[in-house]
C-alpha cells in the first residue's frame, strides 16, 4: 500500500490537472481518498498489512460446494515469527446487516471463549472493511473426510473419528456447563487441524438461553442454521419448551446427526431425517450405538447428556487412543515406574495412530518431558518410532536436535536404546549434523567398557557408515579392525559381518585389500563363529576381488579351512572355495596361451656379452645327463624287481633335506599385524627386487682311468670307481643283485652318486639301510666312466 501511494504522489504532482497552473493544490487528487481506496483494493485481494492486525493476509482457500459458511477463509502468516495460521474474515458490504450482526456475535465469542477444544484464537481486529480473526491453521472437516489422507486411511480412520468426537463432546461439556448451548455443531462447525484434533468453532449461534439479549439473537438468526441438524423443538421453534429444557438438549440432538454423517459417511443436509431413519444403526459401532440412541430421544429433558458419553460408553473409555492423549496431558504427574511403563505401551501401538497426530501433538510431548527429565530411556523409542514417519526435513527440526543430546547422555541405558533404533533415523539424520554433531560421541562407543554397547555400536555402523564422509568412513574401517582383536568372540564376529556389509562404501583402490585383511586374519581366530564369518564375507564380497588376487591371496587362506575342526567353517569355506575357483576358472581363459621364455638374469647377460655358458655345466639335456637319468633308472627298477613286497620308491623328503643346507626362516615383515602371513602381500604396489641366480658349484675334475690289461687283476679304487660314496656289488655275491635287509626304507636319496646301487652304510633319516664290504672287482667287467 505504501509503495502504491508513494508512486501516486509522485506521478499526481508530475501531472497536474489540464487547465490548472502547476502546483495548484487544490485541484489536484485527495491522497486520503486515494489511500483508503488502496487499502480496501488491497485488503480485498489480501495483500498488504491490517492496523493493529500482525498478520499477513494471504489468499483465499476455497472448498468444496459442501462447505456453507458465511466466513471467508484465508491463508495468513504471523509476521513475528512466520508461524501459518488460518484467517476469518467478514468483508462488510451493504445488504448484509443481518450476517454482519452474526458475524460480530461470533467475532465476540471468539476472543472471550477460551476453552480446550475450541479453535484456538491469536488475535482477532475489527477493521473498517472487514472483520478479521486469525486462529491456529486448519480445514473444515467436512474437507477432510471427504479426501483422501492421513486421516482417512483404514488403519487410521477410526482411531482419528473416536478422539475427533471425544474432542468434541468435551468441548460441548465445557459449555453446557456455563449454561450456554453451542446451537451449530455439524460438520460445518468443526474445523480440522494439522494434528488431525477436532476444534469447534461456528461460535456465531452461542447462547445463555437466561439472558434475554443472547435468547433473542437465537432466536432471530436460528433460521440460518442447517434445517437437517435442528432438533424437533427447534425445526417447530417451540421456544417455550427449548427455555425449560437443559442447556444440552439441542446440542445432543446435533452431534447425534454428526455421528450419523461420521459412520455412515451420508451427509444429510437441509433437510431434517425422520427420528426413526436417524436410528438405523448402519455403520455405527456397537459400542457407542446405544449412548447414541439417548442423544436422539424426541423429549428434550429425557435426551442423554453428552458428557456421560465420557465415561459410560464404552467405545470411548476403552480406546487405546483416547486413553493415550490423556496419560500424555496427565505425564508430568505421574512417577517415574508409571511414566516407564506408559512410554512401553506407547511403542507397541503408536503404529496405528494417525501419523499427523503422532507429529505434531505426540511427539512434542515426548521431547518436553526428556528435556525435563520426565523421560528418560524408555521415553526415546517411542521418539524414534515417530520420527521414522518423517520427511528428513522435520525429523532434522523436531528430533535430531533430541538425539544430538541424548548421544551425549553418560546413562548407558540411553545409549543402548539409541543404537537398538539407529535403523530407524540413521537415514533422516544430516549428513553434516551427523559427521560433525553425531559420530564423535557415537564413536566412542567402540571403547566403551560396556560389552552390549561395544557390540551394538559396531551394528549401527550398518546403518551409519554409508551417511559418513571419505575421512570418516576411512575412521570407520580402523575401528572395525581394531574391534576384530576385542576380547569378546562375539564382537569379533559381529566386527567381521559388519566389515562385509559395509564394504561398498570403502574406497575402490583400498576395497580387496581391507577386506582380504580382514577376513583372512579371521580365518584362524580361535572362535569357530569368528572364523565362519571370515569364510561367508569372502563369499558375500567375491565381486570385489579380481581373478588374479583370488588365485594369489584369497585362495591360498582360504583352502586351509576346508580342514577345519568345525563342520560350519568347513562348509562355508568350501563354498568359499568353489565359487573362487570358478573365478579364476573364468579369468583364466581370457589370458593369452603362452608367455614369452624368460631367461634368468646370469644368461641373459652372458648372451648380450656374446657369451656361451660355462662349457663344465652340464644341462639336464646334455648327452651325460640322459646316460647317468637312464642309468638310474635302471638300477631302481632292479631294485625293485629284487625287493618283494616294497612300494614303489619315492623321493624322500628327509634325505632331500640332507642334501641341501638348512634353511633360517625369515624375520616377519616390519607391517606384520601379528596375524602372521595372509598373502596381502599381493597387493603391494612397489616392484619386487629382482631374483638372485642360483650359484653353481664349480664343477668337479674327473680322475683320469686307465684301464687295465687282459692279463692284470681288475684294480678298484677304494669308492668303487665312482667317486665319493662308494657303490657296487656285494663282495659274497660278486655281480649277484643285491638282497637288501627287512630294515631298508622304501625312499631312497642322498649325497652324491645316490641312485646308482644301495648305499654301503646306513643314513640318517633313510632307515637303516645296511650292505656289506664290497669285492674287489670291477663293476661286473664294465669299464669304468669317468
């Protein structure tokens, strides 16, 4: 209105009037008339600001054709503190003085009734041009019941119509008690709000039948009321007879026309039904149908008094919901065993509640007795039931402020309650409340002394790791591993199923190797739980490992277990097992047929040096080679054919172990986590030094032989011609074969020349395998070679 007139008294004394000199006041436009014309236009499309009215008027909410008032009902802001509240407004226009005296009755009562179950009142102004009330937000409801919502759900509607109509009847009872009668109770007196609680409003027809001056503004203006909802007194307007009745008797006719509509979901109308037809019972329950039938009783003085419905009918002193509202408006008397266990039953049935209702009349009772101290424990679950209804963006203002306290609470108790429901707001939560306010108190968790929270903190990550910054999540992962070597099994376990489900919010690069060092470390957990776990996360996580990590890392821990004292462990590892095989089976066949020959490292240069092997090193496939293989070969299967009842001989591990110096295991690597080798080494990045080629010893000089003549005995050297252990025949038997004794081992190995004949003295580690002194002959005539 301001910029409108400013712009008015700009453009006027730019343009005078034609005709006039400039600056003549008096012929120019009346600023007064032109701003009181502004003010109606824009009080009139509901935009600018009211005198001594702190609202913004918004524009109009029109409903359906059933919705008969004669209020204008707009959208409205308080300018304080921008709280949405419903606006009423009267517009005064000629021809309508009867209205208008209506209207300024219930203007009237508006400010004066106070009472729960009325429409609550902010402020109300009586303007040139309008009336105006601004009351708390809400919608007919006749609107509500005629849509679809929260509140007409199967589920939900009869519990939100029982305490809609106890609402109702308690506000009436507050009034019949003044002496007043309410004359306009339906359904397009009663207002709906958000929390879905019945309100009366429609105050226009208020009455003291003893003051003479309201008695005749009854009776002046009962022609507007709704011909279906007046009593027979009334529609006969049978006044002698309404003044000797009590206060509720035209209000108990009312609200039995209501529930009639309510159950049976038919409104009636302007026109009234016959007193029988109203007590068809149709849909209405069992329970209330009885007290409903009093309300309908055709004598005004014999007509039940609504507020005994209160506590005589059934259908609302057995209500679960009704009961429930009025041990949350009685909490704060009540001791802490009694509060305990309301807050007990409140979780098991605050599902059926409306969820409005449970949002916004509920809860912040909820939250009110926790800051108080009224709560407690038991007091967050019903919380957290209601705040898992939410949009993140109320559960962010009305709850997450409760949680970030209680996260800081010292009660185990709290805390315990708090991670049993983390499920159910861990997703609602912010992510930045819940990274910056949240997880430096829940992380505590993981060191509490208390076991069940250890446990139950190491569940929640679940829930919470996900909703966790790059860092955070990182932090996460060191505190799983760190839980993995916690005294408790169980939390071992539960700490190696939860590496495993929240394994899709480690980081790509990092992912295999955490969850190989997770799980193979596991795998040889003294808990046979612990162990079984490590074998199902290998299986639940396989997609995260390549075929080449599998066939390196993952199943060389993995195949130990399949001999594990533990039947679970063996099966879960087998499985384990297969589903890698057919892994690497699969990657395998993607890889080309044939590498490229390698050469070790000392040929390699030899060749680029134009070089050839040392000419003393003889190949396996050197010409010597394959006369001392065959020779071998010979003489075992001799051996064989002259030793009954042996198995066939097999390289033995002990004299191989003879044969080579022993070896020093090497010192644990510098990053050993204790857990001894579990392959991670697969996954370091760094090259490995390159091998050492073996040093061969430097090769023997042969002894030159010279044979013997024809005519000379046959001289054999002290080791039979061979060199080093001597070999050859027995000295009894000459060329025999040779018999060995029931002591001789069925593996044969050793020193030097092993193979070509029994050795002549027993070996440690063989078996005691004995011969006798040899001849002194050649080896059966054969020349000897060198």
């Amino acid at each position: 209105t301001v910029s409108v007139l400013n712009w008015c008294r700009h453009t006027v004394k730019a343009c005078p009037v034609p005709g006039r000199a400039a600056g003549n006041t008096a012929h120019t436009m009346n600023f007064g008339t032109l701003g009181k014309w502004v003010s109606q236009q824009a009080s009139a499309l509901g935009v600018g600001g009211i005198k001594d009215f702190p609202y913004e008027v918004g524009e109009v909410q029109t409903w359906g054709s059933g919705v008969s008032t004669h209020w204008v009902q707009r959208k409205g802001k308080r300018r304080a503190d921008g709280l949405d509240v419903t606006i009423f407004e009267f517009p005064k226009k000629e021809g309508q003085q009867d209205h208008l005296e209506l209207a300024q009755n219930g203007w009237k009562k508006t400010k004066t009734l106070i009472l729960p179950g009325f429409l609550k009142c902010y402020d109300a102004v009586d303007a040139p041009q309008a009336l105006y009330i601004a009351a708390e937000e809400c919608t007919p409801l006749k609107e509500v019941l005629e849509n679809t919502g929260d509140f007409t759900q199967p589920e939900t509607r009869a519990e939100f119509v029982a305490f809609g109509l106890y609402s109702v009847i308690k506000a009436l009872a507050l009034l019949h008690e003044r002496n007043l009668f309410h004359g306009n109770c339906n359904l397009n007196g009663i207002y709906c709000t958000k929390a879905g609680d019945w309100k009366l409003w429609g105050v226009d027809w208020v009455t003291n039948l003893n003051d003479p001056d309201s008695s005749s503004h009854f009776k002046a203006f009962s022609g507007y009321l709704q011909g279906g909802y007046k009593s027979p007194e009334l529609a006969k307007e049978n006044w002698q007879m309404i003044e000797k009745s009590p206060p509720h008797a035209v209000d108990a006719w009312s609200l039995a026309v209501l529930m009639y509509e309510v159950f049976n979901e038919q409104v009636v109308g302007d026109e009234p039904l016959a007193p029988q037809d109203l007590k068809q019972r149709g849909s209405i329950p069992s329970a209330l149908y009885q007290s409903y039938v009093g309300l309908l009783t055709t004598a005004p003085k014999a007509r039940t008094n609504p507020a005994k419905l209160l506590t005589q009918c059934d259908y609302f002193s057995e209500n679960a919901f009704i009961a429930t509202q009025q041990e949350i408006d009685e909490l704060q008397l009540k001791d802490q065993v009694d509060r305990d266990k309301f807050f007990r039953r409140l979780a098991e049935s605050i599902d059926a509640f409306p969820v409005a209702n449970c949002k916004y009349t509920i809860l912040p009772k909820l939250t009110t007795a926790l800051s108080f101290g009224a709560g407690g424990a038991a007091a967050l679950e019903p919380i957290l039931k209601i705040g898992s209804k939410m949009s993140e963006d109320d559960f962010a203002i009305l709850v997450v402020p409760g949680v970030t306290q209680l996260f800081n609470s010292p009660e185990p108790l709290v805390r315990i309650k708090l991670l049993q429901n983390v499920n159910s707001y861990a997703s609602l939560i912010p992510q930045p409340v819940l990274c910056e306010q949240i997880w430096p108190a829940l992380s505590q968790g993981f060191a509490h002394k208390v076991p069940e929270i250890r446990e139950l903190t190491i569940r929640s990550m679940v829930a919470v790791v996900p909703r966790l910054s790059a860092a955070l999540v990182e932090e996460a992962q060191n505190y799983l591993l760190k839980m993995q070597q916690d005294a408790a099994g169980v939390i071992r376990t539960n700490a190696t199923i939860c590496i495993g489900m929240v394994a899709g919010s480690i980081p790509e690069g990092e992912r295999a190797q955490m969850l190989h060092k997770a799980f193979s470390r596991m795998l040889r957990d003294k808990f046979n739980l612990s162990r079984a776990a490590a074998a199902s996360g290998y299986v639940s996580t396989i997609d995260h490992f390549d075929f080449t990590i599998a066939a390196q890392a993952v199943l060389p821990v993995l195949c130990p277990a399949l001999v594990d004292p533990d039947l679970d462990v063996r099966t879960k590892a087998g499985q384990a097992v297969r589903l890698f095989l057919e892994k690497v089976e699969k990657g395998a066949k993607d890889m080309p047929a044939a590498a490229a020959p390698q050469q070790s490292p000392s040929n390699a240069g030899q060749a680029q040096a134009g070089q050839t092997p040392n000419a003393g090193e003889k190949s396996e496939s050197s010409p010597m080679g394959g006369m001392m293989s065959s020779w071998a070969s010979n003489a075992l299967g001799a051996l064989q054919k002259q030793t009954p009842g042996k198995p066939t001989p097999s390289a033995s591990p002990v004299a191989a172990s003879a044969a080579q110096p022993p070896r020093v295991a090497p010192a644990p690597p510098a990053d050993d986590d204790g857990w001894g080798s579990d392959g991670d080494d697969v996954f370091d990045t760094a090259p490995a030094a390159p091998a050492q080629p073996a040093r061969r010893p430097p090769p023997k000089v042969a002894k030159k032989f010279t044979p013997p003549s024809s005519n000379s005995p046959d001289p054999v050297p002290a080791d039979g011609g061979w060199g080093g252990d001597s070999f050859g025949s027995d000295p009894d038997v000459g060329s025999k074969p040779v018999h060995a004794t029931p002591s001789m081992n069925s593996s044969l190995g050793g020193s030097e020349g092993a193979g070509a004949a029994p050795v002549r003295k027993t070996l440690g580690g063989i078996g005691g395998l004995k011969m006798a002194k040899p001849k002194k002959k050649g080896l059966g005539g054969a020349k000897k070679m060198d």
